[in-house]
C-alpha cells in the first residue's frame, strides 16, 4: 500500500448482514450480485492504476468465473424474487456505489485505486469466509 494513500483512507462499511442469512440460496445469489458489482469498479478506468495488466485481467476472468458457478448453482426463479424484495440488495448497491463516487470524486487516482483495491480485498475474504461454512 503506497505511503502517500495512508492519510486518504476511507471506510465503506460492507454490509456484512447481507452475508449471514439462513437461506444457502440467499447468501449465493447476494454473493454473485456483490461479484458482479466487483468486476464492474474493476472494468473501469483503470488508468491510473498502477497494477500490471495480466494480472488484473487474470482477476476479472476469474470473477467473470465465479459468477458464472454461482449462476448455474443458484435456483433464479425462487431467489431472485426473495433477494429483490429484500433491502439487503439496496444495500449492497449502496455501498459499491459509494466506492464508484469516491474513485470519481478522485478522477480515479491511484490512491483511490488503492483504497478500492484494499477494500475489495476486505470484502472477497469475507465472502471466501462465508462460502467455507456453505
């Protein structure tokens, strides 16, 4: 983590309650929406990013994957109508909306990245935490 990006720091609050239903298929079908929102802050304007290339494109392919799994294990029909009448998916688009503002407000910079990055990292190991109890 560069030095220059400690005092910028930002915190999102992941909405971790959106994790810790009791239905399995609840918790797959936030998880792929929260994948599905990852691969889009990590498709943009990544310009100003210093990260070498064939490693981001190694990442996005291997959410690109995950997402597919989880479509093709979770049952739609039931699910989706659950998980949209639920405000738990307000709230997971809440908080990837706030880190999409923060990397604008910050003409995606490279602290910004970095503060992104270092979020999505919070954000995928308690997904990987949540998928080991699955």
């Amino acid at each position: 983590f560069p030095q220059q990006c400690l005092r910028e720091k930002m915190s999102f609050r992941f909405p971790e309650q959106v994790l810790k239903r009791r239905q399995k298929e609840t918790v797959k079908v936030a998880i792929e929406e929260i994948l599905q929102h990852i691969f889009y802050i990590f498709s943009k304007n990544l310009t100003l990013a210093a990260w070498d290339g064939a490693a981001l494109e190694q990442f996005q392919n291997g959410l690109c994957q995950q997402i597919e799994q989880l479509e093709a294990c979770i049952i739609k029909k039931q699910t989706q109508y659950f998980w949209s009448k639920e405000v738990n998916r307000l709230k997971v688009k809440k908080y990837f909306q706030k880190i999409d503002y923060f990397l604008k407000e910050k003409q995606h910079n490279l602290c910004s990245w970095e503060i992104s990055r270092a979020e999505m990292r919070r954000c995928l190991q308690l997904i990987d935490k949540v998928i080991r109890k699955l």
